[in-house]
C-alpha cells in the first residue's frame, strides 16, 4: 500500500526531479512549460518537507545536495517505471513501429537475411533494429522486444528460446585438418578467440569441464573480427551453426566438433504483459523462421 499521506505532491516531486536532471531550475521550467519561480517554489517546498537543502547553487546551474541526489535517483527510477507501465499499455492496442535490439552478431548472419520475409507477410510493420551487446533494459530504452545470447535467466521479461541447441567448435580448415584430436585434453591448448564481452566463455569453460582461466582466450571487438580471425587460422571459436552457415557453406570455416551448452543460446526477451498486435505478429513470425 501506497502511503500517500506521507509524501509531498507530485507536481513538487516532478519539478525537483526536472530540476536535478536538468541542472537549472530554467531549464527544468522549460521542459516542464511551466514558470521558473513554480519550480523554484516546489523546491523550496520539498526543502522545507524534508527539513534538508536539497539543490544549492553551482555557477550558472544549481547542483543536488548528498540527499537531494539520493531523492533525484528515486524519483527518475520511478518515473521512467511510471511512464513505461503507461506506454505498455498504450502499446497493447498501438500500431507503431517496432523498435528491437538485437546482437550484431545475430543481426548480420540471421536476422538479416531473413526479414524480407516478415515483410512480404506484413508490410504495414516498421521494425527498426538496434544492433547492441548491451544488457537489455527495454523500459528504459523504449525497445519491444531483444534478442540476446545466455542461458535464458533475464528475470523481470518474458524469455523464450529461439536458438539453443547446435553449438559448434569451428577453425579454419586448413588448422582443422591439423587437429586430428579433439578431445576435450587436446582443445586445451589451443587458443579461443571471442568478441570483447567474452560472453561466449563461461558456456565453453563449462562446456569443456574447466575453469574460465584454464582457456587461453584472445579477445576481439565484434564477432565479425572473431570470425575474420578464425578464417585466418589464429585461433578456435565457438558459435552457433545457424549463424555461421554461409561459411560453412562456402568451406572458410570447418566444424571440430559439436558441444552441448545445456540451456545456452538465443532468446526473445519481452517486457511482461506489453504485447501489441504488432509484437505478437512478429514474435510468432521469430518461431517460424528459427
């Protein structure tokens, strides 16, 4: 239960809020369209609420007091919470475009290729895509809908799996041939070349049986330059097969082995309860495409 006989008004609480992020009671008056003494006025008023200074002066702005900052944090968490809970709802019956984040990786070698598809089937959907190995935080950020790669654990969203199963240890052909154990004892000592955010590794740690810090790993900043270096014969990788069937295909990468990553892979992350028609159409299109 809510006690709102415990807070002060909301308008004071918004106007600080503005006030705190914005750096300027003027600029906060601005965004807000109202006048500056309003806001000034609601500071004052929290000020005197909570027996504490909570802005002071800071050159041609105004900066938050130890416990103003503290205030400012709460009240811009709670209000992106309270604006997203209003668009989730809006978008239920709305038909905007819809905004996804996906991996690069996952972008590039899966999602692309297989879009036309989804529009032949529903041209009046606009789907912008935002390549990110970010964590997902489709509140704040506004998406509808990510894809991202761990074991399906991202609490707060409705998870499903889309690629899970058919990981695949792959080198250049020339250093597969080479390798003629590949065993678990043998791939230890070879090098492993994953993207920047190394997510790649706890899963093949586990998957080989060992400790993170057993494998000798080299680090690269997307998994287009991993994969530029596995061609090249520098190292071994892990990937999943779907993403890397054009160059299985054209014989630039070869398959050493299969490896189980147990509930490792791909997911669909959506926010809880905030399906629009247009997010369900293109949700059940993923289904069928993977």
């Amino acid at each position: 239960m809510i006690g709102w006989r415990d807070m002060p008004s909301l308008a004071a609480l918004r106007a600080f809020e503005a006030a705190a992020r914005c750096g300027s009671l003027s600029a906060a008056a601005r965004e807000l369209n109202v006048t500056h003494a309003a806001v000034a006025g609601h500071v004052r008023a929290l000020e005197t609420f909570f027996a504490t200074p909570l802005l002071h002066r800071a050159g041609q702005g105004m900066e938050t007091t130890p416990d103003g900052a503290m205030l400012a944090r709460g009240l811009t968490e709670g209000f992106t919470t309270l604006a997203a809970a209003c668009r989730d709802l809006s978008d239920r019956h709305s038909t905007r475009a819809l905004s996804v984040t996906v991996t690069p990786t996952f972008a590039e070698n899966w999602l692309m290729p297989r879009i036309s598809s989804f529009w032949a089937e529903h041209p009046e959907i606009n789907v912008t895509i935002a390549p990110s190995t970010a964590s997902a935080n489709l509140r704040r950020d506004g998406y509808d809908l990510a894809i991202r790669y761990g074991d399906g654990e991202w609490p707060g969203y409705d998870v499903e799996p889309l690629l899970r199963d058919d990981f695949v240890l792959v080198a250049a052909p020339a250093l597969a041939a080479r390798l003629a154990d590949t065993s678990n004892a043998a791939l230890l000592q070879q090098r492993w070349l994953m993207s920047d955010n190394k997510a790649e590794l706890p899963h093949l740690a586990r998957g080989l049986g060992v400790e993170e810090d057993a494998l000798s790993v080299s680090v690269f900043a997307t998994n287009g330059l991993v994969l530029s270096a596995v061609r090249a014969g520098l190292g071994l990788g892990l990937q999943h097969r779907v993403l890397i069937q054009r160059e299985l295909d054209g014989e630039r990468l070869a398959v050493l082995r299969e490896i189980d990553l147990g509930e490792t892979g791909y997911y669909v992350l959506t926010r809880q309860g905030a399906v629009s028609e247009n997010l369900r159409l293109f949700r059940r299109w993923l289904r069928r495409a993977a």
